[in-house]
C-alpha cells in the first residue's frame, strides 16, 4: 500500500474514513477540529495533517491524523498520531505503514489515545509506554484549602517572556480556547494549560494538558482550584504516573497508557499541539 498527504482536495475523502471509522462523530466534529487547527497555523493545509493510505488502485483505505507542533517547540520535532482507522481488509499493513512514518530519529512521536490494538503494535515498534492515572478533584472542595494563589495568563507571560517558543505554545492554546495559568516556584513561574470540557453534558471541568512537572500539581491543587472556580469549572482533572503518590482525588478514572518514541521528559504533561486541545478527544 501507499500513502498520500492530506490536503485540501481529499479532505472530504479523509473525512469520510473517519466518519466510518468512528461512526460516534460526525463531519461537522471533524471539520470543527480543522477550523480550530487553522487558528494556530492559518492554512491547515500548509503542512502535514494527515495522511491516508491507498490501495493498488489509489483508492483510500485508511486515514490517520498527524498534528505537528512547530519545529521550533522543541529540539525534536513533536509528531501526535491519531485517530487513525483503516478497513479491515488492509489491516495487515498497518504496522508497515506506521514504522515508515515514525522512522525518524529527529523527530518525537506520540499517541495519547490508542485503542488495544494499537497499542499492541505501538510496542512492537519500539514506542515507550507510559502508564497513567486518571484523577479529578472537586474544585469547590480544594478552593477552601490552604495553598499559594495561582496566576492568570496576563501575569503569568511576563515570567516566560525570555522563551519565544513558550509564549507562542502559550498563545496558540489561548487561541483553541485552553486557559493558561501560572504556578509560582521558589525561582520562577511554571505555566500550565488546562483544556476546559464538560462532563455528563452539564459538568464544567478542565483539564491539565501542559506542566512541566507533574509534581507541581500536587502542592498547587487549591490554587488552580480557585482560578477555576472563578471561571464556573467545578472538576480539575490531571494525570499522574501509576508509581506516584498523589492527594486523595474524589474522582479516579483508571488507568490509560500513552506512547511516545523519542526524546520525552517522564516527569511531564506535555499533550499541546495534539488531537486533546485540537479536536477536544
């Protein structure tokens, strides 16, 4: 099989694909996604959003995102597979397919949401697995504690200002409607972006999708807290690592995995430029 870049021309094709593959959203999802992706790069086309994969015949036969963040955002390259789906007939390639486009040593590749199957060959391809706990706390109750006061983003960008690539990933998650917020350290200030969504269709709550320090979050939870409470977001949701410790959480959704081949900092959340922010998954 072979594959062809995404592009405007065969966009209603891609879109077609991801409608059969994930028959719980729509074109309208799926179009909404590029129209935020287009705030942050202008013409969504301009570079690599996706590719599909062809039969002998040409005929698309598989579909799979690819957001990239800028060059500039890191030493590596960040590349975030997702949403990928192909028919079952022309499954057996997939593995092919996917060890070409993460053949790249200069370039960091991620999936933050890969079903068991791909997870499965996401192994065999030499990604590392990183094991995760999903928690949520009740914002109302973590206000009340005793804690240092987060910052907005107006007060928070000066501290980062002497980091071009930092105030542009801050910026651009702005634009896709995330809130930025500042954790003060004894030596700076550490932003953190949260990705606001809403639970069960009525419950306002965000979720943590950068911080350079997981163990950040836990001596900050009630500032955070009361930065969103002001906003009506009554559930923070973070991610840890299995293996550390964290305050009780009300809510406890389980384990997930992320991969990633590449440069990567364990201690991180590190999910910008990706389908969470992108296409809200």
């Amino acid at each position: 099989m072979q594959y062809h870049e995404v592009s405007k021309r065969n966009w209603e094709e891609a879109v077609s694909l991801l409608c059969e593959g994930f028959p719980e959203r729509n074109a309208d999802f799926w179009n909404a996604g590029l129209q935020r992706w287009s705030k942050v790069v202008g013409d969504p086309f301009a570079g690599p959003v996706g590719i599909l994969t062809c039969d002998e015949d040409g005929k698309a036969q598989g579909v799979l995102l690819t957001f990239r963040a800028p060059e500039m955002w890191s030493s590596h390259q960040q590349i975030n597979f997702s949403s990928w789906y192909v028919r079952k007939k022309y499954r057996a390639f997939a593995p092919i397919i996917l060890k070409r486009l993460s053949n790249d040593e200069t370039k960091t590749f991620t999936d933050f949401t890969p079903n068991k199957p791909v997870q499965q060959m996401l192994r065999g391809l030499g990604y590392t697995e990183y094991c995760l706990r999903q928690l949520g706390y009740w914002t109302p109750v973590q206000a009340l504690k005793k804690g240092a006061p987060a910052l907005q983003k107006a007060e928070t960008m000066p501290h980062v200002s002497s980091d071009p690539r930092l105030m542009r990933a801050l910026d651009d998650h702005s634009k896709l409607g995330c809130i930025v917020l500042g954790i003060q350290t004894r030596s700076a200030v550490s932003p953190i972006v949260l990705r606001p969504k809403t639970r069960k269709r009525a419950v306002k709550s965000a979720e943590i999708i950068y911080c350079p320090d997981v163990a950040l979050i836990a001596a900050n939870l009630p500032g955070i807290s009361r930065q969103l409470l002001r906003r009506g977001i009554l559930v923070l949701e973070t991610t840890v690592p299995v293996s550390m410790e964290s305050p009780a959480s009300f809510f406890d959704w389980g384990e997930a995995s992320a991969f990633v081949k590449g440069q990567w900092q364990a201690c991180q959340i590190n999910q910008l430029y990706s389908e969470i922010p992108v296409l809200g998954i």
